[in-house]
C-alpha cells in the first residue's frame, strides 16, 4: 500500500466511512435480494440489517476505532441502536413499498440511506464516543 493511502487510511472519519459503505452496500444488496426472492419488505430488510450488523459491528470497533472502546459497553450500546436502526428500515420499507408503490431496487435505496444516516449519527454521539475508552 502507498504511503499516502496508509496515510489516508488511518484517518478514523475515512475508516467509519468505508465501513459504512460496506455495510451500506451488503445491506442494499441483502435486502433486495430478499425481498425479490419473495420475503414482505419488513422480514427482508430486518434479517439484511442484522446480517449487515455482524460485519459492521466487527469492523467498526476492531478496524475504525482500533478496539478502544470496552467490548461490553460499546457492544450493547452498538446493538440498541442498530435494532432502532433496522425497526427504521423496516418501516421506512414498509411505508416505501405500501405508500408509495417503491420497487425493491428503489426501496433498498431509501431504507440504505435512511438506516446509515441514522447509524452513523448514533455511533459518533453515543456508542463509540472518545470519552467512553476502555482504560
């Protein structure tokens, strides 16, 4: 790797972000494939949020943050708010496909959107906050 993209790359806000597209896309992928395989928007969109979840969660504290922060604190917190996040989605699918008559591709797009906005909010101001460290 070049030393200006391991420069880059240790940046935190570029690690959260590339995260973020990563599970963003895994959830936009997951979740279109689910609900054009026949599953109701919610169901499919819920089990591609907790899916998206794993990955993110993982990467998120180990790569983004560097591990910091106390696995048993920033786990629950990072689990309360991904489960608002994906009731979110599921929601906002809903509403998309039953209101507004979305197709699946149109549908993952809002609830992609939607979901990470939330998420990335959340985490900066309350899962993984600099002063919630591990000693």
């Amino acid at each position: 790797m070049s030393r200006l993209l391991r420069k880059f790359a240790a940046i935190r806000l570029v690690r959260f972000v590339v995260v973020g597209i990563g599970a963003a896309l895994l959830l936009f992928v997951l979740s279109w494939a689910l609900v054009s395989a026949g599953l109701p928007p919610f169901v499919g969109s819920a089990i591609a949020y907790m899916l998206a979840f794993v990955v993110a969660y993982s990467a998120q504290r180990g790569w983004t943050f560097e591990g910091r922060h106390d696995h048993a604190h920033a786990l629950p917190r990072y689990l309360v708010t991904q489960l608002v996040c994906a009731a979110f989605a599921g929601l906002s699918a809903h509403v998309a496909v039953s209101i507004f008559s979305a197709s699946p591709l149109i549908m993952s797009a809002i609830i992609t959107v939607a979901a990470s906005a939330a998420s990335y909010v959340l985490s900066s101001v309350w899962v993984f906050r600099d002063d919630q460290r591990a000693a």
